[in-house]
C-alpha cells in the first residue's frame, strides 16, 4: 500500500530562461512535467547547452508513467532529445507544442520510437493513480496550457508559464472560470510561475503591441524589418494583419522563421488571409514602402538574418538608408551586449531602430505581481510552491502570497533537488536527490566535468606554456635544449627573449636536479613552479605551464 | 599662423561605461578632455583593463597643453596612469577629483613627477590658445563639472557627465544660467553627454532615494547593509542622514568604501555632524535595529564585502534571518548575471533584498531626454555633437535634437578617431586617426594582440590537444610512441581509449610520411588535420592542436 503523500521535487527550473522540470511522485506513480535546456552561463566556456540531473528518475525508471509538456519553448522542451531516449516513456502535449517536439527529436535523431500523444485542453487522461486534464493558459507562444492534476490526496494545480491577457491575439486566454470553480471545489496545492514576480502591476495585452507596428508600418518612409522569436506566432501574426492594412507585402527572411511560419500556417495558428506573404524572388521592383522583413535575430544571436544584415554579410537583403528595424523582444539576460552591438550597426547603416527601451514593440508572455494575486486569489490553493524563476523570483512570489493572507508556513520555496513531501494536512522539506546542471558539449552528454571547466577558465585568461624536455632515459640526462611552444600568453615575437630565457631556466634547473626517474614528478613540480614565478615576475600573468618530458 | 579651424577628434567613449576621451587641436594647440579606461567585454579574455589609443596625440606630443578631467569616475580617470608618463603634461580638475586621480596614479606608482592642477568652478585658465572654464554640472558624483572652452573661432560647450537636479543632495545644480548666458553670447558647438538619451521625461532628482532610504530605517526590522558605488558621496551622505533620523549607527565595511568616506569626509564633501558613524568594534551588543553597514558589492564583484557576506565568507559581518539589504545602484551593462546570483544567495540567508527593480532605491547620474532638450535649448548652440554613449545613444541623440529644430546638417555624430574640422560657418568628416582598444594585461599595455586574444578564444572553447612527437634527427624516423596530452578538451580518464587511439593515428601518419627534414612543417600540418578530423567525428569538438616534433 502507498503511503498517502506526495513527493514534488523540482530538478530544474532556478534559472531565468531554463531546463525547467519537476516531478511528483505518490507510492509507485512519477509523473514529470517539462523537460527545458537552457544556454550555457558565462563561465560554462565551450558548453552548447545545459540540461537538468536526471539520476534519480533514473533510478526510479519504473515509476516513471510519462513526461507532461505545458508549452513548446525550449526552456520546456529542449533537454527531450537527450533524456527521452534514457526514460523512454510516452510525452503528452498539446498539437503545436507535439510538432515542436517532433522537430527538436528528429534533429537530434531521437524520434523513431518516442511516444507523443497529443492532448486537447479540457479532456482528461490517466498516469497511474494521477489524473490529468490541461487548461488553456495565454503565454508568448500558442497552445500553451497548465494542468490539473488530481492526486489520491488532492488536486494539484500547475499554472504552467502564463498571464492573464484578456484580449489574446491568437489562442484563448487563460482560463480562469476553471480555475474559480476549481477553488470553489477545493486545491490543495499550486504550483504558479514566478518569472515576472518582481514587476508590480499588470503585463500589457499583446494588443499593445499591434497598436506600436500599425504605426510603424503607416508611417515608415521605407522598408520595414521586424524581428522576434520564431515561436511568437502570434506576432508574426500581429505583423501580417498590419502589412495587410497598410498594403505591404511580408517576406521571410531565414530558415528558422520560415520553418516555424510554415508550420504554423498548415497546423491553422497563423492565418493569411489577404496573402500578404511573398516569396523572396517577389521583391524586385516593388516599392520600398511597400516591403516587411520578418526574421530571427531578436537576441543578437551572430548567425541570424538581422545581425548578418546589420554587418552587411547577408546574402539576399542589406539594411539601407531609410529602413525601419523593429526589434519586437526584450533581451534574454545575458544577451545584451550581442543585442546592443547589433542596434548600434544598424544605426551605422542608416537605419531607424525602434526597441523596448523607445516605444512598445513587445510584451512578455508571464504574469507580473497582480495577476498572480489574482489567480492565488481564485485558487484559493491550501498550499503554494512558487516555480519557474531563480530563487529571488520564488521568495518575492511567496511574499506576495503572504500579502494577501497565505499563512507562511504553507508556502514553500524549494531549490533543485529539494524533497517536499506533502500530505493534507501539512508539507516539508524532508531532505534532497541529486540534481544539477548536465553539460552537453558537442556528442557528449555529462562527460564535461569540473576539472575540464576549470581548465578551460585558466586556459581563456592566461593561455598556455608547453615546457617540451628530452632526457635520455639511461643517463636521465638533458638531451638537447629544453623547448617552449606558447599559446594565447604573449606575442611569441615580441615576448621572443622572454621565451628564450625561460628555456635556458628550464635547462639549469635541471641541471640542478636528481637523476633518478623515481624524481621525475618532483622535477616537473619544480619546473612548473619556477616558470610561473619567472613569468609571472615578468608579466603578471599566470598562463598554464605544461612542462614534458619526453624520455628517448 | 594656423588656419581658424578646430579639429574635434573622440579617442574613446563609444562604449556603455567607458573609456571616455576626446581632443580638440587648434593650429600648434591640443587640448585632451577625459582619460578614462573601460573593462573588458566579454570576448577579451583574460584582459584587465581596456583603455584608448594615443598614437595620434604621441605623435603631435608637442603641441598637447595638458588634460582636462571632467569628474572621478573611473571612466574618466582610469588611463591616467598608462598615459600620463607617456605625454607628461599637467592635469586640470577639481578638488575631489585631483584626489581620487592621485589614488589612481599611487597604485600604478604614477604619481612621481605628475603635475596636477586643482581648478575652482567660475575660474579661468588658459592652455595655448584656448582658454578653459569649468562650471558645476549635476552628477553622481561630486565635484563634477562641464567646460566652457574659448576658442580661437568660437565658444565651445562641453556638459561632461550630468543631469539636472534642482535638489542634488550635496554640490550644486547644474549652473543653468550659465549656460543660458553663453547661449545668448553665442555658442559654436555644444558637445553634450548621451548615456541616457534613450530615456523619455526627466531624470528623477536624489531626494527620492532619500525618502526609500528613510523609509527602509524605519521599518526594516533587524540590520540594513546598503550597498552602493563608493563613489557616490551623496547617496552614503543619504544613509548617514537617515541613520541619524532613525537613530542608528553607521559601520562601514570594506577597504574602498572606507577609503573613500575618510577622503570625502576629510575634503569637507561628506558630513557626519551627529556622529553616527561608528568603529566596527563597537558593534558588538549593539540592538539589531540600530546597525547600518554600508558596502560595497553592488555590482556583484566576487571581491566585494557583499558578495562575501551573502556567500558566507566575510571575516567580520555575516548575513542573519531578518536583515534587510538595499542594493542601492543599477547594474552596469554585462554584470546583471552577476548581481542577479548575488540577490539570489542573499534571500538564500533569509535577507529581505531591496533593489531597483522592486523599489527606486537608486537614480542614475545621466540627463533623460527632456534634460537633454533643455540644454540644447539653453546653450542654443550653432552646431552639436553627442558625445559619451554608445553609437545608438549618439543617433538618438542627434534625432533629439533634430526634432527642436536643429539641422540635421549641423549635428555630427562620430565614431573614435573621426576627424571633425569646424569651422566658423561648417564642419565636416574629413578623416580618421588611429583609434582604437588598447588591452593592459598584468603588466604589459597594448602587447596583446588579436592573435593572443583568438587564441585564449579557441582553448576557451574546447581545450588544447599537443601531441608530441620524438624523431631520430640522422633518420628522420619516429623514435619510441608519440605522446598526446590535452587540456580542456574531455575527462581525460573518461576518454582514454579515445586518447590512446589518437597517439597510434599520429605514428600511423609518420609511417606514411616522407623523412627528409624540409618537409616536417607539411608533417605538423598533416597530424594536425588528421586528429583535427578524428577528434571532431567523436566528440563534435574542435580542440586547438599543437603538434610538436623533438629531434633527437
């Protein structure tokens, strides 16, 4: 017999835009919900991506009766391709979100096999002894939902990422009917975004920002170029019904934004209904005041179309003097300065740049501190976890919570890996699994461990000394004279004496050195501490000194 | 004779935070204006400190009169050490600022021989033909001020780093009627500073933070630690007020922030008339809610006092449950990620975190667009160049000042080493001088070249591979295995077998290799393509690879 409690452990999430994942557990069920990568951190050199710890569903691989989707960005989706494979149990999501899936596992060959089932909103479907049924929640990209789940204690209620936009201009808004019912019913816990907990107020409807580019395009005295995320369909949206009104014709500039605009228009969330999209051969000729470019390069990422543009390296469209860029995002933190460099080209070229700082082009796609009043308000949950957020997000979220009279004790913050075990009456930490960032670098997953960091952060600032000894392995004799290769450490033909010099300490200290091979790891020890102390002296740099002995 | 036009070369400034300094040359006259250094971005791997290019003022070293320092911050003071001793000439600047200039050249033992000249605001000095006035501008700092500079052809308006505050907390407003008075005799070209020309409405004015601040001592329960940049006098000078108020003491943690509150105190720009700063062994027994430490940290600088007391490595001071911290600053763009991880290890503790975006507990020092129109308004200057800000803030700007009315022909946005030549009826882009980044790295200047910094790029990436390789010098035949040693690449143990195969790759080669000593070159390339390509098909990764033959 199970024992009546559930375990929610989340295993990522504390990061702004990333490898967001939890999963509950109830005697032999483990149900999981999202399963995100996020990019690498500064200090994270050479890593492609990140993605969350999964040692202990693996451990449990039995119990595990399948992976919950709330929405097809990548901070939900991305880590699949490489722990599908491993847990290999079926995904539920809705019908976008599954296509997403679809794309992200056949680039990384992990479809063949995968069990997608696709879920409408309002129906409900079984997990073991946990039932689950989506509602529709209004996020930055369509199809995004949260869940209930019920439990054999009680109902669970996860938000998912959300806000409340009443005036969506694609997909239903949040449903906030079910969730009042529910409340009235009874929830015993919630589980609510927090990622715009800091911002006081309300999040703008997405209406706004169609109001900014019905302006843009009616007075633009040129061409028009907006960027955004692919996956914002419903701003791609926004851009097309505002060329269609102003006779502008949309041409898709990229291969990721193509990809996901096709997807979108056969799949029925984006609509063209006045064929304003053309084909790129379209453009000659036609009037410069009555062309868009939509692309990708909202975060300045180097190899998209708007920054190739903004260098002047792309192929098919330069920016000229007169265009309008419309940057419609905000920068993902850590991103700024890519983005900054960007705008700053962009003005070089002649372009006028409209971005966030300058006028309403975007709104972000989660609820700030009112709305989540509100749904804790029509919840009326027993317990809350804040989720989705670092940890500064999930405390704030939890003081507001406290604000509006949710006694402390029944609101809890858990970090990565922390056990909360809940039952109906009451709910506490009772102790931690193993959880962490899994580093993926090229075709390895986790094999990037701390000492190939550390070593990669000692070789970025100072560079390198290779110290190259012959010793003739009868005699442990010196043969010839010791060699120094540098890289990334000085300019090898100005720093030509230094270099030169470090050589000959290198013989001498040798030459003061025991013969016996049993020393040879003392002498290299010696070696390496006499070079760095002579270059740093010289230079006060510290570069890694591999000193190496080759025994003939 | 020299010919009636002015050269106005920037040499630095196209940047968010630094390296500010400009030029203006008049026949056998150059006057420099700021010397500021920047830190590194973040693909200047291992430098210390970035700062201008003065191979043009090298070149024309005779005819520089001196530098002009407009206010203390880092970003216009912090090259003095690196350029002083190369162009030893005196240094004109006000009372604090000489101050902190003398800290800054000490540390790089610069000061010996330094002729550095303190300038009162309304007073005259003339350097060849120019003559100088300083006048007080709003900034945050004190002491700060903008120039009045008389020129053979014209007046010249330099407002320095400012903003209008008609209730700064201490020094004075920025002298509007000055400036009103120069616009009436005439003004030939305002130069005007830019870092906040994307924001719309007026900066807000000190006093507000004053009021957060009091409201935070009267109502923060246990300790408050304020952190702020130790050289924003006015705001620790709002602490010690409120302090005062609220009857707590003020302990002082950190070498800088101390180092600075004894200079300011001693120099008459802080006053403690209450005496509520205290020595840190008076702290113990002492009430919690009498306690203020002020530090700083605000930046997240690993260093920090903060950073250590939220990581709970502080020798003294230890965050407790119920204290409460307000990061009093905003952060300088590239630090977010870290100041964000220090927020989050401070709520970690149990501390209430107070910052900007939850509460307006700092103002920046930087005119907003309405300020910005107002100058241009007040000095109605013939022509106008921004300056201080990135490409994008220049454009704004200059989009500022088109929309009073200003011909856009008369406005000249210039990117470093641009030429402008003005005369009294035009001026023009007539050119470029060498301009440019300057890396210091430990004790070198400028030795730092792109092929050390792409280097220390490709190792930071995927590490380094060197594989040597021993031959018989006489039969150019391989002598004994080749070794392969890596850095930063895999798990070294992880991936033996992957290494091991590698090094039988590397004889293999040489087997089939030709033996005559001038084609080993042709060799290294080979074994450097060979495992290049071997090592990509297993691991997806690109290693640098250093091949090295050792004739014996």
């Amino acid at each position: 017999m199970s024992k009546p409690i559930l375990k929610i452990i989340p295993l990522g999430g504390l990061s702004e835009i990333g490898k967001n994942m939890m999963m509950i557990e109830h005697g032999n069920d483990i149900i999981v919900i999202d399963a995100g990568f996020m990019f690498p951190e500064e200090e994270m050199l050479g890593i492609d991506l990140v993605i969350p710890d999964i040692s202990y569903l693996l451990e449990k691989k039995d119990k595990v009766r399948g992976i919950i989707i709330t929405h097809g960005h990548d901070d939900h989706i991305g880590a699949l391709p490489y722990i599908l494979p491993q847990l290999n149990v079926p995904v539920y999501a809705t019908k976008l979100t599954q296509g997403l899936i679809s794309v992200k596992l056949k680039e990384r060959k992990a479809l063949d096999g995968a069990k997608l089932e696709t879920i409408t909103t309002g129906k409900s479907f079984s997990l073991g002894k946990f039932r689950i049924e989506f509602f529709p929640v209004c996020h930055s990209i369509p199809d995004a939902v949260g869940l209930i789940i019920n439990t054999p204690i009680g109902t669970i209620v996860h938000s998912g990422d959300f806000k409340v936009d009443y005036t969506p201009v694609s997909g239903k808004p949040t449903d906030l009917s079910r969730l009042a019912q529910l409340g009235a019913q009874g929830v015993l816990l919630l589980l609510a975004d927090s990622t715009y907990a800091e911002l006081p107020g309300y999040t703008p409807s997405e209406r706004v920002v169609g109001e900014t580019l019905d302006h843009v395009m009616a007075n633009a005295p040129g061409r028009v170029v907006i960027t955004t995320f692919s996956s914002l369909v419903s701003r791609i949206q926004q851009v097309i019904d505002a060329a269609a009104k102003h006779k502008r014709r949309v041409f898709i500039v990229g291969r990721s934004m193509s990809n996901t605009v096709q997807m979108a228009l056969k799949l029925g969330y984006l609509s063209d209904s006045e064929e304003v999209l053309a084909r790129i051969d379209e453009l000659k000729g036609m009037p410069r005041n009555k062309i868009v470019f939509v692309t990708t390069g909202s975060q300045g990422e180097p190899t998209s179309a708007l920054v190739r543009m903004a260098n002047r390296a792309h192929r098919q469209v330069h920016i000229l003097r007169g265009d309008t860029v419309v940057i419609s995002a905000t920068p993902i933190p850590g991103n700024e300065s890519l983005i900054n460099r960007t705008v700053d080209n962009l003005f070089k070229q002649g372009a006028q740049v409209i971005y966030s700082k300058l006028e309403q082009v975007h709104v972000h796609g989660h609820a700030s501190q009112e709305e989540l009043k509100l749904i804790l308000n029509l919840v009326k949950p027993k317990f809350f976890m804040p989720i989705h957020g670092e940890y500064r997000h999930l405390s704030i979220h939890s003081q507001l919570a406290q604000s509006i009279g949710m006694p402390k004790d029944n609101i809890f913050v858990l970090e990565d890996g922390d056990i909360l075990e809940l039952s109906q009456q009451a709910g506490k930490k009772t102790g931690r699994v193993t959880s962490g960032n899994v580093y993926v670098d090229g075709l390895s997953v986790g094999d990037i461990g701390s000492i190939v960091l550390r070593n990669r952060r000692m070789l970025s600032r100072d560079g390198i000394v290779v110290a190259i000894i012959a010793i003739n392995k009868q005699t442990g004799k010196l043969v010839g004279r010791p060699d120094i290769v540098s890289r990334g450490f000085v300019d090898t033909r100005e720093s030509k004496d230094m270099l030169e010099e470090s050589r000959d300490l290198v013989a001498q200290t040798l030459d003061h050195s025991g013969k016996q091979p049993t020393e040879w790891s003392l002498v290299n020890d010696k070696i390496r501490d006499i070079l760095n102390r002579f270059y740093y002296e010289r230079t006060k740099r510290r570069p890694m000194i591999l000193p190496f002995m080759v025994k003939v």
